[in-house]
C-alpha cells in the first residue's frame, strides 16, 4: 500500500496548483493526486470561458478580491513563462441606462479598494477600444483582463508537476475515507495529510471527514453561443452591470485566446451536479436532493432565486439568449450565432440554514485534512495564490508542521 506525505482529491486547476505549491515548498515530500475522470480539467477547468479576471467584482474585505487581483498577475506570468497563448482583449463593463451607472459607480470604488486598474471611458474612448461596444454615457475598462486556453493551461502543469515528481492517478474516484486512508475503486492509499479539492463533490467527501455539515454543492448550467461570422465584430470583453447581489455576472460577449466571439454564460439551475447533457451521468440520489434545495429556494424566494430560475429558464430560447447581449452592441448579425457550445457547471455553494449562495472561498479542516468547500468563481483566475493560501492555512491547522 503506497504512502504520501500529501494526497490531494481532485485534478482539476486548484489541486494540480496545490500540488505545484507543495512540491515547491517541500520538493523531498511525496505528493499524488486522485481523479476519477480520466485526465485534468474535465469539469469546471477545462469548461469555463478561460478569462483571467482583474478583481473589480468582489468587496475589498473577500478573499476572491485579492486572489483575483494576484491570480491575474501570476497566471498572465506563468503563461509568458511557458509560451502559452493569452489574449490581451481587456474589458469594458457598459450601462444600459441612468440607474446601471450607479453599478458603475460601485464597481470603480470597488476597483480602487482592491488596487485594481479600471478607468472610466467616455463613448470616444469606448469607439478607440472597441468601435462595436454599446453603453449609456460612459462606461468602465480593464486593460488586465485576457483569455486563456484554460485546458492548455491545466495541462501544462499537469506536465510541470510530473516532472516534479507528484504521482497523479485517473480513473480513480475517492469512495471512503478509513483512518488515514483513502479507499478508490482502484486500490488503497495511505496520507499523512489530506486536502480535498474534487470541485461539484467537495462537499459529500467533507461530510466524510466531519466537515461542511451546514452546506450542500448547488450546481448551475453555464452555456455559451459561438458567433460564427466574423472575429472581429467584436474587439473586446464586452460585459453588462452585474446584480452584485448574486454571483452570476449575466450574459456578455468574450474573446476566446483564438480571437473567436461567444456570448453566454447561462446561470441554469442543474438538477444533479453532471448535468451538461440529456441524462448522462444522471444520479437518483442527487436529483431528488438538489430538487428539494432548489424547490425550498424557490418557495422562499432566497436572493430572488424564483425570478433568477425563471429568467436563466428562458435562455434555452436561442432568440432570447441572443437578444440579451445585443442590448450590449451597436450592429452585430444576430442571424450568425451558431449552436451552444460545450456546457459547464458551477459548484456553487449554499448554507442550508440560511439558503444564501455563499460568494466567498470556504475551506475547512484541521490536523489531518482540509476542503475546499467553495472554490468559487473566478476560480480559475485566483488558483495560483489560492494554492499559497491553501497550504499556509494547512501548516497553521499541522501547528508548524513543516516550518
């Protein structure tokens, strides 16, 4: 039976950065990954639009604040460093009338806390940016956000990591925890420390451990619409004033790395935590779980959930998606939007007790194990100096162990 001084759960980007992490700190440390699908990057990962965020969303006293603003800045090196595409598009934030300027507003002052560049533009400098954007007087840019191969990033520190020396096992799906052991379908493996980052079940294997008893994984459908025209219709990230009440950021306009234009994403509630197609990887159990959360929120009326369900509903409707981010350009062929593209889920995370979609990263643990609970969006952006984060908070729980 095999030992490792860490055993990391999942192998999407937040564990293979941990892994980088650990075997950057303790490089004379055994170090393996566990992931059921049957290589990096299969769910949230490789599935998400690839943008690397500057960190204007988030309120200066949260953690994504200040992941998102060192995220950007770390991932846009690592990619220089491994000759890996980035696509310096920037963002423009627009308004559709009087009342969404005071979102504006709030964004700016949210920018400034975070030590985030973001400049007002007037409608001159909106057309010297991007000729096509579309706002109500003025609007907001961020020249550090950029899009990403988001696979090929994960991939490359898949490769990294190898050569590092941490084993990564696919095809090997966590099933019990036994003392400090795991057990797989597989076969067995011993830990001295556990850290659990297996994204939309982070949750059920932290029920395992004792942890997370008040939270339950949410899932919500993400899908985009390619644009089939013409690449360059559209020059920027062309983004709407988000309800900074909830944490979807509505349907936009990104540049993918390749230049090519998407619009989306849906925030569609999911009736089980795999639900990208017809019933593949359909689960009774999870079903009827996620139902009962779903049918709770909507009788409540939790952070408006009845309305949210019901408008994210009707973006199945190809015209209506569609007509939602044409309120955020002057001309673009509406006729030209080709099928929805692969679909995502977000893990998102709710407090059962108080049925808030909880914004913020959540981790738990103590001596013997840590979960990451709510590897929130953007994610992707914050992994790097989440991972530095992730592994200061576990020697604190060791009491030094390892200093």
């Amino acid at each position: 039976m095999k030992y490792y001084d860490y055993l990391i759960v999942g192998g999407g980007i937040i564990g293979l950065a941990i892994a980088r992490e650990l075997k950057t700190r303790f490089p004379d440390r055994t170090v393996c990954i566990i992931e059921k699908e049957a290589d990096v990057a299969y769910h949230s990962s490789g599935r998400n639009s690839g943008v690397l965020h500057a960190g204007f969303y988030y309120t200066a006293d949260s953690l994504k604040a200040r992941f998102t603003r060192d995220g950007n800045k770390a991932l846009t090196e690592y990619c220089k460093e491994h000759n890996l595409p980035i696509n310096h598009c920037g963002k423009l934030v627009v308004a559709t009338n009087e009342t969404e300027l005071a979102g504006l507003e709030e964004l700016k002052r949210r920018a400034e806390l975070n030590g985030v560049d973001l400049r007002w533009m007037d409608e001159t400098e909106i057309a010297g940016i991007d000729p096509n954007a579309k706002t109500y007087k003025k609007a907001l840019y961020s020249p550090a956000t950029s899009s990403v191969n988001p696979v090929m990033v994960c991939q490359t520190i898949k490769e990294e990591i190898k050569q590092m020396g941490v084993d990564l096992y696919f095809n090997t799906e966590f099933k019990k925890k036994q003392t400090n052991l795991v057990l797989t379908n597989n076969s067995s493996l011993q830990y001295g420390y556990l850290i659990n980052a297996a994204g939309l079940y982070a949750d059920k294997i932290a029920k395992d451990f004792n942890f997370g008893k008040q939270y339950t994984i949410i899932p919500f459908k993400g899908i985009y619409l390619k644009y089939d025209k013409n690449k360059d219709d559209i020059v920027t990230n062309i983004y709407p004033v988000p309800n900074l009440e909830n944490p979807f950021l509505g349907v936009h306009f990104t540049k993918t790395v390749d230049g090519t234009i998407k619009i989306g994403p849906t925030a569609i509630p999911a009736l089980w935590r795999e639900n990208y197609n017809g019933f593949k990887n359909f689960k009774l159990g999870e079903f009827f779980n996620i139902l009962f959360f779903e049918v709770k929120l909507f009788i409540h009326n939790a952070f408006q959930f009845r309305r949210l369900a019901l408008e994210e509903m009707k973006k199945y409707r190809k015209s209506h998606f569609t007509e939602l981010a044409m309120n955020l350009v002057k001309k673009l062929d509406q006729k030209n939007f080709g099928e929805f593209l692969k679909p995502g889920i977000r893990a998102q995370l709710l407090n059962k007790d108080t049925l808030e979609l909880v914004q913020d990263f959540v981790i738990e643990g103590d001596r013997e194990s840590l979960h990451i609970l709510n590897a929130v969006s953007p994610g992707f952006t914050c992994s790097l100096p989440f991972a530095t984060y992730i592994v200061d908070e576990m020697l604190k729980k060791q009491e030094g162990f390892g200093e």
